[in-house]
C-alpha cells in the first residue's frame, strides 16, 4: 500500500477513522480506552475525552498530533504494535488479546521508556497519557513504548502484563534496536500504582524476567503508598485540587522515599484536578520535559 494511503487524523476525524485506519490493522480497537464496548463511529476527536471518565483536559490536537506519529512510521514501513503475549499464553488467558506494546521509534540504541496510561484498571487510557507522552519522549531522541494492558482484573493483572512486556522488551532488544541501560518507567494514576511496583520490587515478582529495576520511575497522580527499602529515581506530579489522589498522600510516599535516600523531584500544579495527562494549557505544560530531564541526568549517575 503507498504512504499517500496513510491520511493523517485531526480533529474533525471520527473513531470510526481509527478504526477503520491502515495503519492501524489488526489493532485499532487497542488504541480506544475501552475493551469489548461498542462506539459510535461518529465521535469526532474533538469530543474523545468524553471516553475518558477519569481524564480532563483532553487536547484534541494533541491526541490526533501523536496518532499521527503512529501513521507516519507505518507508512514508511515500520512496525508500530507489537504483541508481548504468545498464540498459546493467549489461549491460555482470553484476556490478554487486549494486550501490546505501541512503539514509538527514537535513536536507534538509545534507552527506552514504558508508560503505563491510567483509566482506574476499567480502561486504558492511551489516547491521552500514552502516546502524547511516547511523541514527547521521542522527540527528545528516546525510544518509547506505550502499554495496552488487561482491565478489570485490578492492578496485579495489569502489573504483571507490564512485567511482561518489559520481558519482551529486553529479549528482543537487539531486534527492536534499543538500548536496555538506563530505561524508565512512567505511569498515570493506575498506571503509575504499576511502573510503581514494578521500580520498588522488579519485574520476577510478577511474572516477568529479572531484569534491572528502571533508572527513573515516573508517576502522576496517584496515591499509591507502598515502596521498598531501595527505590529508584522519582519524579512526582499532582494537581494540587486532585480529589482521587490528593496531594498529601502522594507528598506522603515522596517524603518517605527522600527519608530512605531516594532521590525525589515532586511538582504540584495549581488549578488541576485529576487525570491532566501531558497538560496543554495548564499550569502543568511542560512536565513531560522536566521528566526526561530528571530520567537523563538519573541516567548519567548510573543505576541505583
């Protein structure tokens, strides 16, 4: 098929344009938030945060500017999605169809990052703090993965499905051209409860291969509590009118890992709420690239 087949999405498009999109073959319903529900085709893209029940400030642009990102690299040939799970560990467990890894492609050999978008373990909220993450952390020469993981299952289902991706990830590295020193793991709200547990345990206590727990881990907005007795490099962001996780229960988590020797960046924006994503237009704009800072400068101070 030729790459002028391969239109771009904008606002105006509908779902049913990324569902029935080429690039997206095989597994365009993974890119929408919700498994085994049906949609109106109609929907534009200028009205897709009403998906999102746990999101705000949805920015249309930038939803259909990182789909977008995805479409280019499939029409000049590059593979966008992949499946962690195998025929027969699908067979094994139905559920993890609704599963895989959205690649978005930076420096050949440069470290990568996983990020695990929220939705409450109901949905996955890719659309808003996946893939405007994953072109964000590109554009900064990273390789980027976006996770689709098993919902309704609670959050061990869901961890263990990022233990296995990071499996994946590392097994076929060299395939996948990116470098495994140095990687990171960002998460939202539930997704942050995941690249949490996985930073203070690893990977085997999930399932996954013992891999090295992540340079950096990066987490929005959720009041997840627990932590080890070495955790890695953090980086913390919250609205400050967040009712799901307030900020004094994330301040909570930060002051105990600063008290344990971690080293711990924390923000908290004004006028948010819960759920912000990569926040255009708020006071929170730019987060994403005062993350990759802290990743980088972990990065450069060797594994904790």
């Amino acid at each position: 098929m030729s790459a002028s087949a391969y239109g771009n999405l904008g606002p105006q498009s509908t779902v049913g344009d990324i569902l029935r999109h080429p690039a997206f073959a095989g597994f365009s319903r993974l890119i929408l938030p919700w498994d085994d529900r049906s949609y109106d085709e109609r929907l534009p893209l200028s009205e897709i945060g009403s998906l999102l029940p746990y999101h705000t400030h949805v920015d249309p642009e930038t939803v259909a500017s990182a789909l977008n990102d995805m479409i280019d690299d499939a029409a000049i040939g590059r593979k966008v999605f992949y499946s962690f799970y195998s025929e027969a560990q699908v067979q094994q467990e139905p559920a993890r169809k609704h599963t895989g890894l959205f690649f978005f492609r930076g420096r050949p050999g440069a470290p990568f990052a996983v990020i695990c978008p929220g939705g409450g373990f109901s949905y996955v909220g890719s659309v808003h703090e996946g893939f405007p993450y994953a072109a964000a952390i590109r554009s900064k020469g990273f390789n980027a993965f976006v996770l689709r993981y098993r919902v309704g299952h609670g959050g061990t289902r869901a961890t263990e499905d990022l233990a296995a991706a990071l499996s994946y990830i590392f097994r076929n590295a060299a395939a996948l051209a990116v470098g495994t020193t140095g990687y990171s793991l960002w998460g939202s709200s539930a997704g942050a409860r995941m690249a949490a547990a996985i930073g203070s345990y690893g990977a085997g206590r999930y399932g996954g291969i013992e891999v090295p727990k992540p340079t950096a881990v990066v987490m929005a907005y959720t009041a997840h509590s627990d932590y080890s007795s070495a955790e890695p490099p953090t980086f913390v962001v919250v609205g400050e009118q967040d009712g799901i996780a307030p900020p004094a229960s994330m301040e909570r988590r930060v002051d105990a890992l600063r008290r344990s020797g971690t080293e711990v960046e924390y923000r908290k924006f004004k006028d948010l709420g819960h759920g912000f994503g990569p926040g255009i237009g708020t006071s929170a704009e730019g987060w994403i690239f005062e993350a990759v800072r802290f990743w980088e400068k972990t990065a450069k101070g060797g594994q904790k």
